[in-house]
C-alpha cells in the first residue's frame, strides 16, 4: 500500500475514533443530566406537597411543623409558586435583590408579598423561563383551586448540560494547536532535509563535470575534432548535467528573478525536450506570446520538465501534450497549463500527488511535485495545482506567476 494512502487511511480512523470518543462522552453527559433532572423535579414535587401542608394544615405539632419547614427549605434550584392567574404565592432560590427590596426604593408597580417587595419584571422573566424548561407540578388544594409549582434547573446542572461542549472544545483546540506545531516542525525538518540533499548532489556533480569538460578538451585537441558530431553531442549533455547541478546548488538559496516573456521560456525547454520523448507523443505550445513574469529560468525549467515526464508517464501509446500560456489581466497573473490527454488522476490524489515520496511508477522516487510545488511557491511566490483531472480523460496542471506589471523596477 503506498503510504500515503495509508496515511489518509490512518487519518480516517483517528477521526472515526475521537468521533466514538466525543458521542460517548455526550451520551454519558446525556445520562447523568437527565437522571439529576428527575431527581430535581422529585425534590421539587417534595418542596410543593410541603408548601401545601404548611398552608393547609393548621392544627399540627411543632415537631413536625418543624420538619416540613426543614424539607421545604432544601429545595436547591430555583422555584415560584403561583396560582391559575400566574399570581406568585411564594418562591425560593432566586436573587435576593429583585425579590426583597427595602420598602423605601419601592415603586408603585411593585406588587409586596408577606410585607416583601419584589421586582415583578425580573419575575415575569423568570417565570417565562421556567415555563420553557419543564412542565410545571400541579396541587390541587382541598376547596378545588390550583397552585403551579413551576422551577428551572439548578446552576449543578445547567453546568453539567454545557461542560462536555465546552471539554470538547478545548481538546479539539489543543489537539489543533499540537498539530500545527508539529506540522510546522515535520516541514522544518523536511526543508533541512532538502536542501542539505540539494546541496551535497550538487557538490557530488561537481567534480566529474569537471572531469568531463576537461577530457572533452582534450579529445578535441588530440583528434582535431571540434565540430565533431559526437564531440558536440557530449558536450551538449555535459552543459545539461552543469545546468542540473546549478539547479540543486540554488535550493535553499534565494534565487535572483529576472523579468522574462513567459511564452519563450516554456517553448524552448518544450522544444529542447521533445526531442528527447518519444515520437508517438505530440507537443505544442500555445497562448500569450508577449506576457512577462519573474523567473530564475534554470529553476523554471526544471519546473517543466518535471511537469512535461509526469505527462509524458501518463500517455500510453499515442498522445497530445499541449502548454498554454494564459494572460489573466484582472489578476495580472500568467497562467501556463501543461495539458495532456493520459491516464488522468482520481480527484481524491489532487493534493495528495505532491506529496513527498508519492508516485505511481515502480521505480519513481516521488520528489519531483513536491520540488516543483517547492520551486513555485518558495522561490517564485507562484501557486501550482491539479486544475482538472478525470481518469481516462487527461490531466490539466495550473502554474499560476505574477507578471512583471506588479512589481517596480529596480533601481540604481
């Protein structure tokens, strides 16, 4: 399995779990709040039936006077008794300063209860409240008329109701933020790892390639051979093996831009490289031939070589590769698509394909898109995606550049 579909595997997983983990923690948050709601609502049938003996039962001992006192006034969460026009008969638990206030801050509209005055809009409120919260516990009294216990639940569970919420947040932020540090440190390290590699591939090339160019000059003076064909030849591909190690030397470097007209650029490395891919393979090389943007062309070029042997990978047998160099001027951006008409890529691959280490070759190393995402967008400020795929169909690679109209010219 490759790893990377293992990676997206074990991601599926990790989630599938903490998904177990959070709808079990909820339902677990679920059972207790609602076993302490009943056990709420029987403490307030309790406090109700006591109310209702202090107020009818007059000939009782002081004992159990006391007891049903004692009982009543354990109530925890807040609770109005009213009658059938809502009017309060008592209450308990609720703030002190809206349902006792001194008779001389006392307004005409505050209704006074046992010589107590309250606030009748914070009751209102309250009542509203409760009315929403549960169905109130009903007492019939002996002449027929009914009382309304109506209560809200205490602050014990109202906190239990929002913890797991907010426990879960909490975790989902530090698991968040963990990751983006460890992410932002996993790409640190693979940075190091890439240019150190660049660096030392370079300094491994370069000692041969001197070899080479040095016995290239001596084979010419030795057999007169300057405009030998083979002689010619093998200097052309030592130029391209001194051009490739300039290419890893400038990773991890900041390399210099230079304004260049994008058309010209792509066709010469197209027409460079097509001599090189097989002749079942067409090329072509379409669009703005005018538009420029910043580029270190050494670097651009490997670019589109990488982009130009995925496509070339991709056709079997007979095939079509075109390159289009697109002037967006709302943007002012340039758009080279690299378009060609093989396998294509399955729409889940479109990030995944850039990746490090991913290739669908038997022998392919799986670097070349993530150096070419690294070229464009580290060195070049660039974007680079899959614009549109469908397997069977071909492949559409996007580079997006800014052209050089956004950038101010250098001065002296």
């Amino acid at each position: 399995m490759n790893p990377y579909e293992q990676k997206r595997r074990w991601k599926f997983l990790l989630l599938a779990f903490a998904m177990v983990i959070a709808a079990a923690s909820l339902w677990y948050s679920y059972y207790l709040v609602k076993n302490i709601s009943l056990s709420e609502r029987t403490r307030a049938e309790v406090w109700a039936m006591s109310t209702k003996k202090i107020v009818e039962i007059e000939d009782i001992n002081d004992e159990f006077l006391t007891y049903i006192y004692s009982v009543r006034d354990s109530l925890t969460m807040p609770a109005i008794l009213t009658d059938e026009q809502d009017s309060i008969i008592y209450w308990k638990g609720l703030d002190s300063t809206k349902t006792n206030i001194p008779q001389e801050a006392a307004t005409i509209e505050s209704p006074v209860y046992n010589q107590k005055t309250y606030d009748p809009v914070y009751f209102k409120m309250q009542l509203n409240e409760m009315k929403l919260q549960h169905v109130p516990i009903v007492i019939t009294k002996d002449n027929g008329e009914k009382w309304f216990v109506y209560y809200k639940d205490s602050l014990l569970l109202t906190q239990l109701r929002v913890f797991p919420y907010i426990q879960l947040t909490v975790v989902a932020l530090f698991l968040l933020v963990a990751y983006t540090v460890f992410s932002s440190s996993r790409r640190s390290e693979q940075n190091l790892v890439w240019v150190g590699l660049a660096k030392e591939t370079a300094h491994q090339l370069g000692t041969p390639i001197s070899s080479l160019m040095a016995w290239i000059e001596l084979l010419k003076s030795k057999f007169n051979a300057e405009e030998d064909p083979l002689i010619l030849e093998m200097e052309n591909d030592i130029t391209r093996l001194e051009m490739v190690a300039d290419r890893f030397s400038k990773i991890g470097s900041k390399p210099v831009l230079q304004s260049h007209i994008v058309f010209d650029v792509v066709k010469d490395y197209v027409n460079y490289f097509k001599v090189r891919a097989s002749d079942r393979i067409k090329f072509e090389v379409s669009g703005d031939t005018e538009v420029e943007a910043l580029m270190n062309v050494p670097l651009f070029d490997w670019v589109v070589e990488n982009l130009l042997k995925n496509a070339v990978n991709a056709i079997e047998g007979e095939g079509r590769i075109e390159v289009r160099v697109i002037e967006n001027l709302v943007k002012e951006q340039v758009f080279i698509d690299v378009v060609d008409t093989g396998k294509g890529i399955s729409r889940l691959k479109f990030e995944t394909i850039f990746q490090p280490g991913y290739t669908t070759r038997k022998r392919g190393w799986g670097l070349g898109l993530s150096l070419t995402r690294r070229i464009v967008e580290n060195y070049h400020k660039g974007q680079i995606f899959v614009k549109d795929s469908e397997p069977g169909k071909g492949t559409t690679m996007r580079i997006i550049l800014k052209s050089s109209t956004q950038y101010e010219p250098a001065t002296a």
